[in-house]
C-alpha cells in the first residue's frame, strides 16, 4: 500500500506513545525516543541471549582445550565438572549410522557408549 504524505495517519510513538503528527511512516517522536526503544530492545535480546552465549563459549573452549591437548574423546562426567554442558550446540543431525552428531562452532561431538564423549574440530584450523 501506498501512502501519500498529506494522508494524515496518526499513530502513537513505540517508545512513549505519545501521538505522532506528520509524515504518516513516522515511528517515534523523535532520535531520543527512537534510541530508547532500540536500546530497551537490544538490552532485552541480550538478556535472553548471553546465559546461552555463556554456555557455548564454555563447551566450545573445553572441546577446544581437549582437542587442542590431542585428545579426541573423553568421560563425559569430567568434562561436565569443567562446565561442559551436553545440551547446548549450535547444530545437530544424525548421521548415516542413527547417531546424533552435535556441533558447537566448528567443534562436532557425540555421546558414545558408557558415558564417553567424542569429539573433533571440522574445519581447517582454529580461528581464534
Ligand atoms: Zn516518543
């Protein structure tokens, strides 16, 4: 749809409400409110997201520590006493054999028999 500028729609700022007047695509009042809103809105995805963040900065780094020490796999208990937590990743899918094969990053890992986890890095090299 399209709107001419003198067809006059009156919507309320998003930030404080107030009743806009003007050009009818207008959102806000003005820069300050525009700001507010986009920063009360950014702040609150951030507050969703940085626990998750927190929690896959920690599995990648303690994958990565393993790996990067020449292991490729490991008790599960143990690295869950370093913060890993099995249940955060980035991707997932099962493989040719039914096994479900996680990744966090570019690190992949797999819950195997007795509690063991592997685990390897798919890219080339490290990029830190
Ligand atoms: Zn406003």
């Amino acid at each position: 749809m399209i709107l001419k500028t003198n067809d006059m729609i009156h919507e309320d700022c998003m930030q404080c409400g107030a009743r806009l007047l003007g050009r009818s695509d207008k959102k806000f009042c003005d820069d300050g409110c525009r700001n507010s809103y986009h920063n009360k809105r950014n702040s609150n995805a951030s507050r969703v997201a940085r626990p998750v963040h927190r929690n896959l900065r920690l599995n990648y780094t303690v994958l990565s520590e393993m790996i990067d020490s020449g292991h490729d796999q490991a008790v599960l208990e143990e690295l869950t006493l370093y913060g890993f937590t099995e249940e955060y990743h980035t991707s997932s899918y099962v493989n040719d054999e039914g096994n479900l094969v996680k990744n966090v990053y570019d690190v992949q890992y797999r819950i195997v028999k007795k509690g063991r986890i592997q685990f390897r890095r798919i890219s080339g090299k490290r990029k830190d």
